[in-house]
C-alpha cells in the first residue's frame, strides 16, 4: 500500500515537471517563430511519461500544459495542441507501454493523427467559419507566385502558376498523410532515444539504420495502387487523384526506409556519427536524390538487402 503511494506521488511529480516543461516549450516555440517547427516534438515528453508510468498521467500532464498555455496565450493554442496532439501522444502512448514494434507504433500512431487533423478542419469550420483548406491554397498560391515571379525576373521558363497550383492542390490529402507518419516517425525514435537514455527497457529500439517496415509492406502497396488504378472505371472517384496521393504517401514510405537502407551501409565505412548524419542530411536535402532514395527502399523491402530478417534485427 505505502509502495503504491509512492509510485503514485512520484508519477504525480513526474507529470508536474512534464507539463511545466512542455508549456515552456509551447510558449517559446509560439513566441519565437523560427523554433516553431521542432512543436512536432511536443509528444515526446508525454509518450515517455506514458511509458513509464501509463496514460492517466498523461491525460493528467497534458491538462496541466493546457491549463499553463492557455493562461499566458489564451484559449486558441491548447485547443489546438490537445485536438492535433492528444489522440495521437495517448495511443502511441498506449503501444509503447506495451512495447509494440516500431512500425505498430507509427502506424496507429500515423493513423489516429491523419483523423485528428481532419477533424480538428472540420470544426474549425464549423465552429469559426473559416475553411482551412481554403486559408492553405491562398498562402500556396502567394508562394508560387513569389517563387515563379523570381524565375521569371532571371529569365528562367517557368511552369504555368495555374499547373503548379492545381498539382499541390491535388496532393494536399497526401500531404497531410505525410505529414502525420514523419510527426509519428520522429516521435517514435526521440521517444526511444530519452527512454533508452533514462534506462528504461524497451522491446523494440532499433538504430535508425536497422529500421525497416514490415514485410508484406510491397504487397499491401501493390494491392493499393492497383485498386486506385481500377477505381477510374467507377463514376464519381477521381482516380487521378488518388493515383497522385497514393503515389505520394508510398514515395514517402519507401524513402524512409531508403535513407535507413543507405544509412546501413555508410556505417559499415566506419565513417564517423557527425560525418554521417551530414551525408544523409545532404540526401535528404538534394530533391533530385529522393526518388532514387525511394527506389533503393523498395529495392530493400523485396530483397531484403540488408539481411535484417535472418539477423532478427
């Protein structure tokens, strides 16, 4: 009974010191814009609490945070942190508790977030009558614009605003999806790094080089693309469309497991971790590169080219 206490009051001090924290990071990344895209890193804290202690501190530490930010910066910035961030934090949470694999993780994870932030447009719409959607073609237009003005200004031949346009237009649902498995896949492995730092066991902490999606990974891809190209023959879906976003999302999967594929093999050169991490850095910057990248993760998802599976890795 008294050894429950305690686990409890430390659980309850721990959830505290999280929230404190997390609400300082909230603010500083609200006040100073350029730091605003590490708040993808805002589950991080909360997934570790899960971990060690279970998600009723964590429903408990992110009240704390949303009680904290709303007090200095107002209502807005916690609704949308719990909305976006709450469902996804609870249910990876809920996986890395039990130690579920990498990929079970991230992919609950990845899934929960994509319905997260189609509801959260949902009910801003339907709350402050303003169409997300909407909001975010208006600001890609004004970019396109600036970006094909410059070009133009060095008499380079640009593509037609409106092709430009209407091509990210078409890709935004994928986006997002992309969006929600990169948030989860950083996530998951900042998550494992703190917990692997903290000495906590975890079933599943593989190096970012031993990473690898499941198997059957090529077939539920080839399924997928083939039921999209079929759908042209049914009236109502725009087949186009889905081709493009399914395209995307699996490009993006594949690229992932491209870059762990390439990482693999440079560390086999023995080639110092800095020195490393600013190779895949440059890859991961070169756009030509990224299809290539994408190609190499296919190649190894077949043929298994790093020998992960007869290794157990």
């Amino acid at each position: 009974m008294v050894m429950n206490l305690l686990s409890d009051r430390k659980a309850l001090i721990e959830a505290s010191l999280m929230a404190t924290i997390s609400s300082f990071f909230v603010i500083s990344f609200i006040y100073i814009p350029f730091l605003s895209l590490l708040l993808i890193l805002l589950p991080v804290p909360f997934l570790v609490l899960a971990t060690r202690h279970g998600n009723r501190y964590v429903v408990y530490s992110f009240f704390i945070t949303s009680v904290i930010v709303g007090a200095l910066t107002g209502i807005i910035y916690p609704v949308f942190i719990v909305l976006i961030f709450g469902p996804m934090t609870l249910i990876m949470g809920y996986f890395f508790k039990r130690k579920a694999s990498a990929y079970h993780v991230i992919g609950v994870g990845t899934l929960v977030s994509i319905l997260s932030i189609f509801i959260t447009i949902q009910l801003v719409d339907w709350v402050a009558g303003i169409y997300v959607i909407d909001e975010l073609i208006q600001m890609l237009q004004s970019v396109i614009d600036h970006q094909v003005a410059a070009l133009e200004n060095m008499s380079i031949e640009a593509i037609s605003r409106e092709e430009i346009l209407s091509y990210f237009v078409i890709i935004i649902p994928g986006a997002f999806v992309v969006q929600s498995l990169l948030i989860c896949f950083l996530n998951y492995y900042m998550t494992a790094a703190v917990l692997k730092r903290l000495g906590v066991e975890q079933q599943e902490l593989p190096e970012f080089s031993n990473f690898r999606w499941p198997g059957n990974i090529v077939l539920g891809s080839f399924i997928i693309f083939t039921m999209s190209f079929a759908s042209r023959f049914i009236e109502g879906i725009y087949a186009e469309t889905l081709l493009t976003n399914i395209t995307l999302i699996f490009a993006f999967v594949f690229f992932l497991q491209g870059i762990a594929f390439i990482s693999f093999f440079i560390k086999k050169t023995r080639i110092n971790k800095p020195l490393r991490m600013i190779i895949l850095g440059i890859i991961v910057i070169l756009s030509p590169l990224l299809t290539i990248v994408a190609f190499m993760g296919l190649v190894d998802a077949l043929f298994d080219m790093r020998k992960l599976k007869k290794s157990g890795a």
